[in-house]
C-alpha cells in the first residue's frame, strides 16, 4: 500500500561539493532521509516509469537506507531499481552500471572518506544518467524541493531480502539485486593488459593494497587475486566493516599509516595502494616512495597509452584548480588540451561526455577517466601496474625518469579541520576583499604576481561557477590556494594547497621546498592566529 506522509523541510538538506554528508544520526533522525530522497524525486521531476542504480559503501545506515529508499521509489512509481547484493556498490561500480544498463539516474549512499558508524557520517548523492554526479543544476533543484517539500511517498511493505542475486517484486517496481563485483571487473579486464599484470606478478613482483575496511575489500579480491593471481595476502583490511573498523577511510599518508609503515619499512613490497569508503579515491606508493595524487595524474597521462583501453591516446586531460600543474607539463609536451575546473568530479562530466577529456584528476586522491563518470580507486591502481608491468621498472625510477623529463611540481596541501566556520569564513572574506590590491605586494618572502577568485566557465554549456578559491601567484610561479572543502561534516575545514615548481632539484622533501610559499600563506592570511591552530591537521 501507498502511504503519503505529511512533513515539513528540514533545514540544510544542501548538497555539498559531493552530495549531501551529515552525521548518521541526523540522518537517523524522524523523516530527515525520506524527505531528502523525496526532494531528489522531486527535483529531477519524478521517478515515474523510470530506472535507477542503489547502493552505497556498507557503512552503518546503509542497509536500513537502502529499503526507505526502494520502497520510496516504488511509491513514486520508478520500474525497475537495479541494487547491489546487500545494498553495496562501490561509487564508480554503481556509475558503470548507470551507464551499461542505460538507467535514468543513481542514488549512492557514502560519505566517501568521512569515517563511519553510529557516531561517523553518512550520506546521499544522486547521479544523472551519464552515470556522474549530478550537476549543480540539479543540485539546486533538489535543495529547493527540500525548502518546500510538504509530504513524501513511501511503500508500506516488509524489508525485501537484499542477500540473492535476481528479481524481486515491490508493488509494481522490479527490484533486480546484481553482482556488485562483476560487471565491474569486467570493465577493468577490457581497459587494462591483465596478461602483463598477471606476469609481472608471476615474476615475483609483491603488492599491498589496503581496502581500509571499506568497500573495495570485495573488488580487490576479485580483481587482484581472482583474476590477476596476486597472493590472498596481497589484499588487507579487506572486509568491509559498518564502522570500517574504527578507522577513517582515506587513503593519504595520516590515515592509511599502517600501509605507509608496511611500505617505508624494512622488506617493503614492491608496490602499496589504497582506496577509500566507496572506492573511488585511492593512494599509490612504491616501496619507500610516496607518489602524490598530483603526480600519479601526470605520471598516468604520460603512460596511458600503455594500457590498451587508452593505446589511441588521450583527448585531453583535466585536473582540478588546486592540484598542481604536473599535468599541465604532460599536456604542453604531448600537445593535449588541459583544463582547470572546480573542486568537485562533476565539473568533469561535460569534459567527458563531449570527449574532450578522457583522463581526470584532483589533488584529492581522485582520479578517472571516461570509463565511467567518477573517479575510481582501483582503476587507478590498475594503471599504475599496467605501467608497471609495461616498463618493468620500480615505483621509485618511474618518478625519477618523469622528474627529469618533465621537471618536478612540489607540491603539498595543509588542512586545518573543524575550525570555528564564523573565523574561517572570515579569514576568507578578509583576504578576498584584498585580491585585487595584492599584485606586486610582498607576502613573506615571495611577492604576489596575480590574485582571483576563481571562477569557471563550463566549455560545453556555458555555465559559470563563481567563488571556487582564491589563487595566489608568486614571482618564480610558486602559487597558493586557499578554499573552504564543501565535504566535512562538522564547522569548517580550510584547505592550503601549495606549490613550486624546479626543473632541477627533485630530491628535496616537499615541505622544505614549499617553505617560502607556507611563509607566504601566513603573512597574507594569519591562519593560525585566526584560526587559533599551531599547526595543520594533515599534511599531505
Ligand atoms: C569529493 C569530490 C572531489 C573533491 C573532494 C574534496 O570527493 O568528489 O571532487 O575533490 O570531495 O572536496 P572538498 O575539498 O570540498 O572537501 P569524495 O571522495 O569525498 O567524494
């Protein structure tokens, strides 16, 4: 039976820069869900006749999601919600299956990196049919419907047995339960020489990858052991817990510090990597080398045509504005289009939709490329064993040989996290009323060339997004970036991204490369007075 419910809007169901994140247990609390699910209904005009993707990262509320969610659906008259077993999808597995199974659109449950549990975070995105998050557009008008929302729709009926693979009845929906595993695997066989990957595991070369107790556990296992013959071992922290074990699944070198010990100790693997909550950020590190996320983009733009899923070459790539211009080196000295976008993958959909760009990464850990419309963890982690398995070279000289060919972007970023919102959000203002008298102006050591606020415009269809952060150019070409993240769940995080560039010295430790521009930020912004903090968060 059909019941209408009525209820009223509840404040802040704003989507962030990846969906909208809050604690569980404001998730938790009476109809905050169903009226944000109802909300995305109604902003995309209805699910009437429609097809979606559901699954989420297996953290705590998900399974109890997941049936409000089908049961929402089927009340709105959606045909068929395609559902990973369990109600688990890593993020770029459920893009995959909007794109293969032609669905009109996707509901995700993660909270990405952000830790989980009853005390953790939790959150919903929606996906448009290209399989990618959903453009600000729609983001706005799902928050609008939530500011006016006065009844949701929902199926009175028992839970539906998520466990079997096949076809369940819910009113008049077809609820198909899939393989969360396999349509995935399969596109990763297509994209990757999984002859090479298998061979150069058979000539004794050792990987580590950390499923940080998240979602990728079960992928992993299918893909590297199953299919490529990596050793059970090879894959830690593979099962994914509600909580995810205590830890916080981000893969950079804080959070994913046991694989970081296993990788700079003594008797290392060859290869170490990481992935996050659901599966679409990941981390790559050598034995004793540390790769960042900025270089690991430009390392896999120079190599992809190495992979058969890339051997025509590359359209063009893009990163986003804070991650530094590494990519932009490969893109000059191969001929390719280079954009700068917004924080946030969706500001990569058009790029990719329209073929401009196949290959995508942020500072954030993130990177993809058109084979879906997220960034993907594992695919990543592909890649680099492909190039691998290709040049039959250590994590270390790879770096080494793209250093000397392409010069090295120091580069790093400073988050300070859960500072009082009201200061961040003023240090901010304050600095952005400066902008435009900062050129020529001394900040520390370095003198400011140009200062923006960041702002862009969408090649493909116009749109223009506007404060997206405030960019410093020094004299030498250091830059530095100041933004708030639109990710966390409690006051605000500010995030420093920094960067230098040297076309002869790439042996020096980041942080000493970068000190002029870290003396530069806090001369011109008084971040730790203002925000009261001695040091940074995390480093990475
Ligand atoms: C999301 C977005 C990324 C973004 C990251 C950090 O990633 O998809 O594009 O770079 O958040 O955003 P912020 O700096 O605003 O916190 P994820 O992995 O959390 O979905």
């Amino acid at each position: 039976m059909i019941q209408t419910i009525p209820t009223t809007p509840i404040d802040g169901q704003k989507p962030g820069t990846s969906g909208l994140r809050k604690k569980t247990a404001i998730f938790r609390q009476k109809h905050y869900l169903e009226n944000f699910v109802q909300s995305i209904w109604d902003g995309i005009g209805g699910v009437a006749g429609k097809v979606l993707v559901l699954g989420g990262d297996g953290r705590a509320f998900n399974r109890e999601a997941v049936q409000t969610i089908l049961k929402m659906a089927a009340a709105s008259g959606a045909a068929k919600v395609i559902v990973g077993q369990d109600g688990l999808l890593s993020t770029p597995a459920a893009s995959n299956l909007i794109r293969i199974r032609q669905a009109d659109g996707g509901v995700i449950l993660s909270a990405s990196h952000n830790p989980g549990g009853d005390d953790g975070d939790f959150g919903v995105k929606f996906n448009t049919a290209n399989g990618g998050p959903a453009p600000e557009g729609v983001t706005n008008a799902i928050f609008d419907a939530s500011t006016r929302i006065t009844e949701f729709h929902i199926m009175d009926a028992p839970d539906l047995d998520l466990g079997t693979v096949g076809d369940v009845q819910l009113g008049q929906m077809v609820v198909e339960v899939v393989d969360p595993v396999a349509d995935y695997a399969a596109l990763m066989e297509k994209l990757f020489d999984f002859t090479a990957i298998r061979a150069l595991f058979n000539s004794g070369f050792t990987l580590r990858f950390d499923a940080m107790h998240a979602i990728t556990g079960p992928y992993a296992r299918e893909i590297l052991v199953n299919r490529l013959g990596a050793p059970a071992e090879s894959v830690m922290n593979a099962v994914p817990l509600p909580d995810f074990g205590g830890g916080h699944p981000d893969p950079n070198p804080v959070w994913a510090h046991e694989l970081m010990g296993i990788m700079m100790g003594e008797n290392a693997p060859d290869f170490g990597a990481a992935s996050d909550g659901d599966g679409d950020r990941n981390m790559i590190v050598g034995r004793g080398a540390y790769v960042t996320p900025s270089d690991s983009l430009a390392v896999i733009a120079a190599n992809a045509h190495l992979a058969p899923g890339y051997a025509q070459g590359l359209a063009g790539v893009a990163r986003s504005m804070p991650t530094s211009a590494a990519l932009d080196r490969v893109a000059e000295a191969r001929g390719l289009p280079c954009y700068a976008t917004p924080t946030g993958w969706k500001f990569f959909g058009n790029l990719l939709d329209a073929g401009r760009a196949t290959l995508c990464g942020e500072e954030s850990a993130g990177t993809g490329s058109d084979h879906v419309r997220e960034k993907d963890g594992l695919w990543a982690v592909l890649m680099w064993l492909n190039i691998l398995a290709a040049k039959r070279q250590s994590v270390a000289e790879v770096m080494a040989a793209h250093w000397a060919e392409f010069g090295r972007n120091y580069y790093s970023r400073h988050d300070y996290e859960g500072v009082d919102a009201a200061a961040a959000e003023t240090l901010m203002d304050d600095l952005r009323a400066r902008l435009d008298k900062l050129a020529g102006e001394a900040a520390g050591p370095l003198t400011v060339t140009t200062a923006e606020d960041f702002s862009y415009t969408d090649p493909v269809d116009g749109s223009v997004t506007t404060r997206q952060g405030l960019q410093i150019m020094f004299d030498g070409g250091a830059r530095l970036v100041l933004r708030l993240s639109g990710t966390g769940t409690e006051g605000a995080t500010l995030r420093v991204y920094m960067e230098s560039f040297s076309g002869e010295r790439f042996d020096q430790d980041p942080q000493a490369a970068l000190a002029d521009v870290i003396a530069a930020a806090e001369a011109l912004a008084g971040i730790k007075a203002r925000l009261g903090r001695d040091a940074p968060d995390v480093v990475t």
